[in-house]
C-alpha cells in the first residue's frame, strides 16, 4: 500500500503500523490523533511519517483532506465511543478506492454509526477487530509483533466487494495475524462473554478490594493468583467504559448470567455441599485445559513432514 491512515497511534493502532512497516506493506503511514503530545511522540519513535488534524493543518500538519488524500486504507484504532465522530468527519474528505476499516471491540454500534455517517459509501467501510492487547497504553507501548499468531475478526458488511475485504484481510496477514470471519452481531455476543465480562469482573473485584478499610493489608497479600485474575484491570479505563456501554444488550445478558452461577455457587457453600462445588470446580478446570490445549495445538508450528 502507499499510504495507510491512523486514527490513534496507541498500542493497537502504533503496533499496526509497526508490524505493516516492518513487513514492507506500506510507503507511508500518516497518524490522527486528539493529542497533539501523543502524535508527536509517535512521529518521533518512527510509527507514523507524518500527522494529519482533524480542523485545517497547523504548522507541520496534514489536514484531514490532506491526510486522506490518496489512502489505501484507514484504520479507526481510537476508542469505539469516538468511532462515529470520526467517521463523520473523514466521510467528505473520503474519495472512491480507499478502504475504512476498525479496529473496535464492538461491532454492531459500529455498524449503525457507520451507516448513519458515511450513506452511500458505507460499501467502503469493512469492520474488523484484532484479538490482541497489552495492559499498557500509548505510542511507546507499540510493538510489531503484537499480532503475530493472533486473531483478527472481519465482519463484513454485505454491500463490502470481495476487494475491498482481501486489502483489509492482508494488512492483517502482513501483520501476522490469522483472519477469521463473524456477523457483527455473532461478534458482540461472543466478546460479551469472553472478553467484555472477564475484564468488567476484574475491574469489580479490585475496585471492591481497594475501597475496602483495610485494603493496604489485603494488597500486601495478594499474590500471583490474584495478579493473574486482575492483569486486565490494568486497562485502559476510558476504552473499557466505552466497549462496556457499546455492548451493554450482550454485556447485561452475560453478567445476568454469571450472577446466577455465582448464586448457585453461594448457595453450594453456605449448604457445605462440597461435591457440588468440586463438580462445579472439575468441569471448569476440565474446559479449561481443553481450551489450553486447542490454543496450543493451534499456535504449533508444523511438523517438518506437513511443512509446505
């Protein structure tokens, strides 16, 4: 490609620049961004080439008709909350042959932004998510092996080319990442149960240890248990309240869900029923070792007789 556009040059976004650059799948690789500091930095680490502004351009800046100006692909990297105004404002500026993509961890608000947004252009804008991520934030935290071996989820739209979902398809395989495809819908369902509700749990317990009287105490207890179970809480916070209102319909029915399995599980120990419990802790530790095992097996690299 000669000129891929990003909005938010963040882990996801500076991280996909990366991994594009150090394949060779791009010329050049203009960054937007709300923070001009943040922009700055990320030019000064070599992620981006140039930065591009969403009002007229200021010294040293692109405009965002400049920005776009000739561009392969953009990809919209910054919180989903922000994921409409954005598409807003780049839908005059956004000539035939570039392709929109996301990388939102929510799709069917997405979806309806876009359509409220770009009309007749919405064949342009093809969603996606890569299933990748760190608990640390900004241009310094991009790396370009983040999507090595990792998932990247498409769920195109049915007015999408096939074209236009291979360029997008390919600027994830130049980043090492595996494509996959879902319904935005069979999307949002699927991430509120395993990505959107682990981590709102997480942020829950160590909100629920920190305001406790003595948490100094149980903090200086907390050992690698309780890291393993909270690591994600160490999140962007202002990405998390978005992606949790996003999905709120998926979200609500899954947490609806855990709180009654919490009951039972309540329910089992004020009884002192132990083999419920032991039941209850077999199953998960047996799914989770066949789960851990279809991952592994997944990420093996071949075997040299299978080896193309």
């Amino acid at each position: 490609m000669n000129k891929v556009v990003i909005f938010g040059v963040g882990l996801i976004g500076g991280s996909f620049a990366r991994a594009l650059r150090k394949a060779g799948a791009v010329r050049d690789i203009v960054g937007v961004g709300r923070s001009s500091a943040s922009m700055a930095r990320a030019k000064e680490l070599g992620i981006i080439d140039a930065i591009g502004v969403t009002g007229d351009a200021s010294e040293g800046a692109l405009s965002l008709a400049e920005a776009l100006h000739g561009a392969d692909l953009v990809l919209l990297a910054a919180p989903v909350a922000q994921t409409e105004a954005i598409l807003a404002a780049i839908a005059p500026h956004l000539q035939p042959g570039t392709v929109v993509s996301d990388a939102g961890s929510t799709k069917s608000d997405v979806v309806a932004a876009a359509r409220r947004t770009l009309g007749d252009k919405i064949a342009q804008f093809v969603p996606g998510h890569p299933i990748a991520g760190r608990e640390t934030n900004g241009p310094d935290a991009a790396i370009d092996h983040l999507y090595i071996g990792k998932k990247a989820v498409i769920t195109a739209l049915a007015e999408n080319s096939d074209a236009d979902i291979e360029r997008v398809a390919a600027a994830w395989r130049a980043c090492g990442a595996i494509i996959h495809r879902l319904t935005p819908e069979e999307h949002d369902k699927v991430f509120a149960a395993v990505s959107h509700l682990p981590h709102l749990l997480a942020y829950g317990l160590v909100d629920d240890i920190a305001n406790k009287p003595h948490a100094d105490l149980l903090f200086q207890y907390a050992a690698s248990g309780f890291r393993d179970f909270t690591r994600i809480a160490g999140s962007s916070p202002e990405m998390w309240r978005d992606i949790s209102l996003a999905n709120q319909p998926a979200l609500l029915a899954e947490l609806d869900a855990y709180m009654a399995q919490l009951t039972s599980l309540r329910a089992h120990l004020a009884a002192n029923d132990g083999v419920a419990l032991e039941r209850i802790y077999s199953n998960a530790q047996q799914a989770r070792h066949q789960w851990i095992t279809a991952i592994e097996a997944a990420e093996a690299p071949p075997s040299p007789d299978k080896a193309e």
